[in-house]
C-alpha cells in the first residue's frame, strides 16, 4: 500500500444521503467522514468549499447547492436530473435530465464557484427522439454532461451529451453568453448552450457514459442496451468538433442491456467498464498506441455495479454497487486487472451510485 496519502471522494446514493468517504492507501480503510440530506441524489461534484447535487425524484425533483452546511434548491420537477457538472468557465451548472431528455442549466450565485449557491434554472434544452428498444427508447434520454478537452483545431468551449433513448451524442456549443436565444430559455434569462449536431449510433445502442484519451486524441463511449464499446478519434472541422467512428468492440458478453460506466486508467495503458443485471462485474480493455482497444479480462465485483472511480495514482479502484449497498475496494495489478481487496464499506439503507474525487 501507498503511505500517507488520504483520498477523499463524493458518494451519491439512492437513499436520503450523499456521503464524504475517505480512502486511506496506507490500510485501504474506507471511512465515512460527513453526510448530506439529499433523497436519491444519485451522482454529487464538489469545487472549493461547495458541493452540487440533485434529486432524481419525480416530481420533487430539485438541483442542490450545499456550502457550509446550507442547502439551496432550485426545482426541476419531472426531469430526473442524473448526472451534473461545472460550466467550462465555473458560472454554470449543467444537468443531464433523464427523464426530461434534456440539458438544464443553472446560474452560480453569490461569489466564485467554490463558493457559489444555485440559482433558478435559466435554461432547459430538451431533445426529441427514439429507438427500437421500447421499454427503454420511448424518447429522449441524457445521462451524461460532459465538457470536451481541448483539442487543436476546435474553436471554443464543446459540451456532449449522450442521449440513451435516441441512440446519439448531442453535440452542444457553450457560449458563456448572457443573452436569450428563442425556444432555448425564458426571455431575458441567460442561455449559454446551442445544440449544434449530433454523433449517431446503431439503433438500439443506448449510449450512455463517455471517457476521453487527451494524448491519443480518443473518445470512448459505453453503450447501456447493446453492451458495446465505440471508439471515436476526435478532430476538428471547420473549427468544430469532429469524430470518427474507428472500432466497436464487445463488453458486455451476456447482452443484458445494463452497462454502466466507462474510465481510462490514468496511465493510458487499460480501459475499464462496468457492467449489471447479469454476470455484474467489470471488463477490463488494453488500450493500443493508436487508440483502439482488445478486451483483456473481466472481473466481478458486488452486485450492480453502477459506476465506479481509478484513484489519481493509479492502484485503486472503488466501484459502487447499488443493490448490496457497497463501496467495493480492489487494487489494479501491473497487468492492470483489478484484484478484489478485503476492504467494503457499507452503507445501507443508502444505496450507493456514483463515486467521483472529492
């Protein structure tokens, strides 16, 4: 184990709380270290002294705001909101609505962003689509927001924006703008997103989580419904983002529609994916010096793996598995397989769902 180092991360859960656990790589010891009130508040970020969430519940749905221990809201009822990030320059939050198909956005208030307290939404951008798996693809479906790294040639701030139910990548443009834009937000209130194109998929594909490699200019996306791994290479045209669909390669072998999470070993050399429903568990992939991917192994982990987080250094990985209650702790070898540790931390009543760096 690594001495005197002490990682701290955000836990959203399916329950009524988001949790402060610290790793500390000296024991591997998973400790609970503060809580929040917040019902099914299934994905949370944190910058400076501020933490941002949401309530994925119906039509309570609300976005959070937590600072010193003061909660702000702002309702969002029947969105569903399940994934969450800072604007590119830190005065915006952006939602990604499940059940809305849509990206919400929301102004900081009140000073810096680690500091900042949610403001009422000021724009709601909702998309219209569908796919061949019914009882999934009935309509439009965002479960990620994303800011696009740099890349040369691309010109200003890029956000995507994957839309399991239409079986795209919504492709938005950020602005930073202070200005209305006509269907986009209410008269006089900031709307900072354009929706520019879209990255089709295969019918039935369901994409729902991405993953980006700076270095070999890659981007990789799970798709939930057909359990595959697409891989894109990123460029640019006409100073806007462009990608090439370059591989799709097999995760989920059982097919069970319930892949989950997608992220890149820090070294570049292994990217891992998460996988549910049946055989859960995650796939391991060797990453190739031009991008592409060749599956290596599959570990299994606790039941419903949903997503997961690879420590900065590289040795750790925590998955978070919803129906077992459970941080799971597992160490990644040379070979960069994850080997399962002693290590567990439960948490129930409250179902974890997401781990992201504190």
């Amino acid at each position: 184990m690594l001495k005197n180092i002490i990682f701290s991360f955000l836990i959203g859960t399916y329950g009524t709380n988001i949790y402060t656990v610290n790793l500390d790589t000296a024991t591997g010891a998973m400790t609970v270290q503060d809580k929040y009130t917040a019902t099914n508040s299934s994905y949370a970020i944190a910058a400076g002294n501020a933490i941002y969430t949401f309530s994925e519940s119906g039509a309570d749905s609300k976005v959070y705001s937590f600072n010193d221990g003061v909660r702000t809201e702002a309702p969002c009822p029947g969105d569903n909101p399940c994934f969450i990030t800072l604007s590119p320059d830190g005065n915006y939050l952006f939602t990604a609505d499940y059940s809305g198909g849509s990206v919400s956005v929301y102004p900081l208030q009140n000073g810096t962003v680690g500091s900042g307290t949610v403001g009422e939404r000021t724009q709601k951008l909702t998309f219209d689509g569908s796919g061949p798996v019914t009882h999934r693809q009935g309509s439009s479906h965002i479960h990620q927001v994303k800011i696009l790294p740099d890349i040369p040639g691309v010109e200003g701030n890029w956000i995507l924006a994957p839309d399991l139910g239409s079986d795209k990548i919504r492709i938005l443009r950020y602005t930073g703008e202070n200005v209305a834009r006509e269907n986009n937000g209410a008269v006089g209130n900031p709307a900072p997103l354009e929706h520019i194109s879209d990255i089709q998929f295969p019918a039935g594909s369901g994409p729902r989580h991405i993953e980006f490699d700076v270095q070999r200019k890659m981007m990789y996306c799970i798709a939930e419904l057909s359990g595959k791994v697409f891989a894109f290479r990123m460029g640019a045209s006409e100073g806007k983002p462009a990608f090439e669909l370059v591989q799709s390669v097999v995760a989920d072998e059982y097919n069970t529609g319930g892949s989950g999470d997608i992220h890149l070993h820090p070294q570049g050399k292994y990217l891992y994916t998460s996988h549910r429903l049946q055989n859960d568990g995650l796939a391991v992939f060797t990453v190739n010096e031009d991008g592409t991917i060749e599956k290596k192994g599959y570990v299994h982990t606790k039941e419903h793996p949903r997503n997961f987080l690879i420590t900065p250094c590289g040795k750790y990985l925590i998955v978070a598995s919803k129906n077992t209650c459970t941080l799971q702790l597992f160490t990644i070898g040379q070979d960069g397989i994850p080997i399962a540790t002693d290590q567990v931390l439960n948490l129930s009543p409250d179902a974890p769902t997401s781990v992201v760096l504190r």
